[in-house]
C-alpha cells in the first residue's frame, strides 16, 4: 500500500517526514519521494527502491522548506521508476495520491488537448493538472481543489501543497483512510496513525467523502456537500510496533473498512492498470496447455476457491475441481501427471491446506499458492506464489484477506481466459476495468451502516438464518452463513436458491429470516422465483441487491441496497454487506467479535 505523510512544522521538514515515511515501511513500496514549500516555491526530490536512497538524494541536496508531503510508492499505473514517483507536480502544486483513479484515461485526454504536458504514466499527475488549470483560471487553492474533486471518480485519499502557500496544505479521502495529527503550533497527516505516532498522539480520522483544509493552527473540514462537518479528536494508541484499531471498535470493522485500499493495493501487483492489462508472474505451466485446475482451502478460503469456480469456467472455459482440503488430503484423488493445483490460505499455515500441497505435489503437480503471509510454510513449498496484499489480518473471521483473495484469482481467470483464446484485448479491458472499480463500490457499500445496524436488531433474535444466492452468488452465500455463526453464535446455513424446494423450504416459517444475494444480473429472476417461494410461506425476506426491491413482486422486509457493478465483479463487492450484516449482529449481541469463543486465526492441527 502507499503511504501519504504531510507535515506543517515549525522548521524544515524533509527529516520528518522521511521518519514518518520510514513507519509506513510495512505496507510494501518501491519508490519514495518528498516536496516541500520554500520561500513560496516547490521543491521535490525523490527516489526509486527505499528509502536510504530518498534520504542520499536529501543529503546532497537538501530540501528546507517547513511545509511538506511524502510519498512511499506501490505502484499501480507505470513502472516503479522515478519518474512514477510521487510527489507528482507542476510549478503551482504537488500532490501524493494513494488508491485508483478510475476516469484518468479520460482527464488525461481531456488535459493533452488542452496543451498540458505530462512527465509520467501515473493516474496521479492528472490531479496536478486538473488544480493547476483551477489556479490559471483565477480559483484559490480551497476552490481549485474543490472543483477538481468533484471530477475525480475512484477510491483514493490525496494531499496537496500549493507554491506561494507556506502554510496551507489540503487533504481529501474518499475510500482510503486517511488522519490528521494536531500538534502545538503544527500539524500532521498521515495514511494511518502510526505514521505520526513520533509527532502526536491526537488524531482526529477523516470519514469518506470528507476534504480538510490545514493551516499550522488548526483544521478545517468538510464534508462532500462541502458542509462544515467535525471529526473527534480521539488519543491514538499506535506505536510503531502495535497494529491499532484507528477510530473502529474492533479489529474486524477496520479490516472491512481498509477493503476499497488493500484491493486496488493488490489488484496492482497483478494489473497493468494505465493499460487496462492483467500483468501476472510467470507461472509454472502455460493455462493453455492445462486439462484441469485443482483448487484447495479450508474455511472462507476455500469458499474463495468456490467463487473462483465460477470465474474460471465462464471467463477460461478452464475445467476446475474445488476440494475442502481436509477432504482433498484423504481422497486419494486421481491427478493428471503435470496438471495445475492451486491452495488458498491467508496464514499459509493451515495443516490441512499443506498437507494437500505435499499430496498433490507427490501426484506430480505444478504447485501454486495465493497467500496473505509470504513467509509461510505453504509459500515455502510453492512453485509460484501470488501474494494477497491484504496486511496483516487480526480479526479472526476473515474479510479483507478473503476479498483480496478474490482480488487475485479473478486476475487469474483473466489471464487463463486470455491464455486459453477465450478472452481478447477488448473483454480484457472490460474486466480489469471492473475490477480497478470495485474499491469505490465498496466504499460507497460502506458509506451507510445504519440499514445494517437496524437489521442487527431483528437478526439478533433469530434462532437460524438461510442464506439464498445462484451462481457465483451461492458461494457467497455459503461464506455470508459462516460469517454470521462464526461471531455471532447464529446458526446460519447457505444454499443455491435452486435448491431450497429440496428441502431447506421445509424450514421457512415467519421466524425465518432469508438472506437473498441477488444482484440483477441474468440469472437475478430465477432468484426472484425463489424468494416468491419464501415469500408465500412467511419468511422474512432480506434483499442484498442492486435492484428496486419493489421489482421482486414480493414482500422485502428489509433492502440492503448496491451499486450496480459489473456481474464479473460482484462477489467482491458483495462481500462488504454479508461482511457487514454479521458485524453488526455480533456487535448488537455483545459477542466477542474479533476473538469468536473456540475459533484460532491459524490451525496448524490436523
Ligand atoms: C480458520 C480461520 C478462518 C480461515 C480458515 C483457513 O478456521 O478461523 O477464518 O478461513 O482457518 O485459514 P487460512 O489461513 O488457510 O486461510
């Protein structure tokens, strides 16, 4: 993940914000930079690799300026080269950018005609051209950066400083976290809080859509209708060695909240996203030669591996079987010599899984593994590995690792379609362009908890709950059921919709709360026929969809809206409401949410 720091000090502040830089060294980057105001003018230096090399580039030339912005880059649109570095600018400002904006292609068209000349292949630089048009055109830096804001469409958090403006910087955050530190007479921001856990302890976090305008004396901010809007000052407990829970209650809620940032974080290892392109490793065997992948996990992970069923048959025509790794390890299944197995794991640690691994590679198998932590026994033993970048997961029920699970083997499916002939330049555009949009669905998911605080309220009195969805929307389900029984002790079944005459019907009465997961894609009124089957016998129905719920014919006690997204996509955003929905029943029923009684992160026994 990128790093944004900014500091309005009280002398210069190059040192400082390398230092700030050198705590947000966890999240991974490949470049670095710094801009400061001096004297009214900017000035940056930057670097490719770490930071050592920012900090030689300082030492021999110095920056003094004692307002400024850096930068540690992950980088999504072009090379880790320096020219790709961030701070990007042009003689009026200087920005750092984390997160994906979605419309550049289009900006930067739009900026060309215009006459701007750009020096790099990023998204960001078109937010520099974009204000500096605003301050030719007579706008202050206040309304420069208001109006450029409303051009923007994507997930990302900025910060800005402006030549002539010593004491002014201006931060925005729409999907990627973003705090302010409140010093004496200075003050500080950062991606997170442990960036500025040297400088300050009072830390007020930005909520989504909210912009702020910081002088050394305070800050001002407002929201996206540009209302006046102020965020408490909370006493932040990070450190540089403590992962904190930032303004959530729990572990858990950060987790799903840090979604929209660590997707396009990982979607950037995989995507060439300046041009709209799948970019993955080399692997151990061509996708165009394989009869058939295996795919393994355990828990949510392997419901993952379920989604990812659905994606490699309809996008690769690539036959796939998905096995319960517990299951797989004893099966004695029969494996074709040099055919492609594939685990699932965020710990890569789980006994199962690699005892799988060991299994299919005695079988002969090209071994290759999607893992949160690289350092684990299952990476170890891999032949590839195609790392989730989702950091650290605390909360024992798994969210962002999971969706970044997805994150990477949808990119997966890409490239095996395009390996097997099925997808071409044009569909492949259409899909990476999908998934460079699902950080801003999420984030626009997450904008509204109320419906699901109110749904809590009923839930909580439920004795069962059916989960309902088809397609890749039934391992959804699957994964929304275990979320719910794991941290709030409901018990909770998913099912294909096709398949609740099957039996689970028997079960619908007017206690029964139906979660249907239903986007409005082709297979949305086969789902409709089911829920007029609950319907006609009383159950509750929720709606998890981006259709007019009045569109069912049926009677909805309770519509979980979402944005419409490409049906490609839609496990991904799907996952944040199912995510959601158990969150806040556990909360509303005291549980401990992120420690569930009898559940480990890691199970390293059989
Ligand atoms: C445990 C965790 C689950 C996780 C499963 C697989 O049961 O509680 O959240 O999905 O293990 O873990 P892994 O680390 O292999 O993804």
């Amino acid at each position: 993940m990128c790093g944004i720091v900014g500091v309005l000090g009280k002398g210069p502040v190059a040192e400082q914000l390398v230092d700030a830089l050198k705590r947000l060294e966890y999240r991974g980057y490949d470049s670095a930079g710094v801009a400061t105001v001096e004297n009214g003018h900017l000035g940056r230096r930057r670097a490719e690799g770490k930071l050592r090399n920012l900090e030689q580039r300082l030492k021999s030339s110095p920056l003094y300026g004692d307002t400024g912005i850096g930068h540690t880059r992950w980088a999504t649109h072009g090379k880790p080269v320096e020219a790709n570095a961030h701070p990007h600018m042009t003689d009026q400002v200087s920005v750092v950018h984390n997160g994906i904006i979605e419309n550049f292609r289009a900006l930067k068209e739009e900026l060309i005609a215009e006459g701007a000349e750009f020096t790099s292949d990023t998204d960001t630089e078109v937010i520099a051209h974009l204000i500096t048009r605003e301050l030719k055109a007579g706008s202050d830096p206040v309304r420069a950066v208001y109006h450029t804001l409303k051009r923007l469409e994507g997930a990302f958090a900025l910060a800005m400083i402006f030549r002539g403006y010593d004491d002014l910087m201006i931060v925005a955050r729409q999907g990627s976290p973003l705090a302010i530190g409140y010093g004496d007479g200075e003050m500080f921001v950062g991606s997170d809080a442990i960036a500025l856990a040297p400088f300050t302890d009072a830390i007020a976090y930005l909520e989504d859509g909210d912009w702020a305008v910081l002088t050394r004396n305070g800050v001002a901010i407002r929201d996206r209708n540009g209302k006046a809007v102020e965020r408490p000052v909370t006493r932040s407990q990070a450190t540089a060695f403590v992962v904190d829970k930032g303004n959530h209650r729990h572990f858990m809620a950060k987790e799903i909240y840090e979604q929209p940032e660590v997707i396009g974080h990982t979607l950037a290892a995989y995507v060439d996203l300046a041009a709209n392109r799948i970019d993955m490793p080399a692997l151990p065997f061509d996708f165009a030669n394989v009869h058939r992948l295996s795919l393994s996990a355990c828990g949510t992970a392997f419901y993952a591996c379920l989604v990812a069923k659905y994606w490699f048959e309809r996008w690769a025509r690539l036959p796939v079987d998905v096995d319960i790794a517990s299951e797989f390890r004893y099966r004695e299944t029969a494996l074709d010599e040099g055919g492609a197995a594939l685990f699932v794991s965020q710990s890569g640690e789980t006994a199962d899984t690699l005892a799988t691994l060991r299994y299919c590679r005695a079988q002969g198998q090209h071994i290759v593994s999607v893992v949160n932590v690289q350092e684990s026994s299952i990476a170890r033993e891999s032949d590839a590995v195609l790392p989730t970048l989702a950091g650290p997961e605390i909360g024992v029920a798994s969210t962002k690792a999971f969706t970044c699970q997805l994150t990477v083997l949808a990119c997966l499916a890409i490239a095996a379609g395009k390996a097997r002939g099925v997808i071409g330049p044009a569909l492949e555009a259409e899909l990476v362009q999908a998934l460079a949009e699902v950080p801003r669905h999420m984030a626009t998911v997450l904008r509204d908890e109320r419906p699901y605080e109110t749904l809590a309220h009923g839930l909580s009195k439920a004795r069962d709950v059916l989960y309902l969805g088809r397609g890749s929307s039934y391992p959804m389900a699957l994964e929304g059921a275990l979320k719910l029984k794991e941290i709030s002790y409901i018990h909770a079944e998913g099912y294909a919709a096709g398949e609740l005459k099957h039996g689970p019907i028997a079960l619908i009465d007017e206690k029964m709360p139906v979660i249907v997961i239903a986007p409005r894609d082709d297979l949305f009124e086969k789902t409709v026929s089911n829920m007029q089957e609950v319907a006609a016998r009383g159950g509750q129905i929720v709606l998890v969809s981006d259709a007019d719920p009045a569109s069912t014919g049926c009677a909805i006690s309770t519509h979980l809206a979402v944005p419409p997204v490409h049906r490609f996509v839609t496990p991904l955003v799907y996952a944040v409401p199912i995510q959601l929905i158990a969150y806040h029943t556990a909360v509303f029923m005291g549980t401990d949410v992120d420690q569930p009684r009898n559940l480990a992160k890691s199970v390293t026994v059989e």
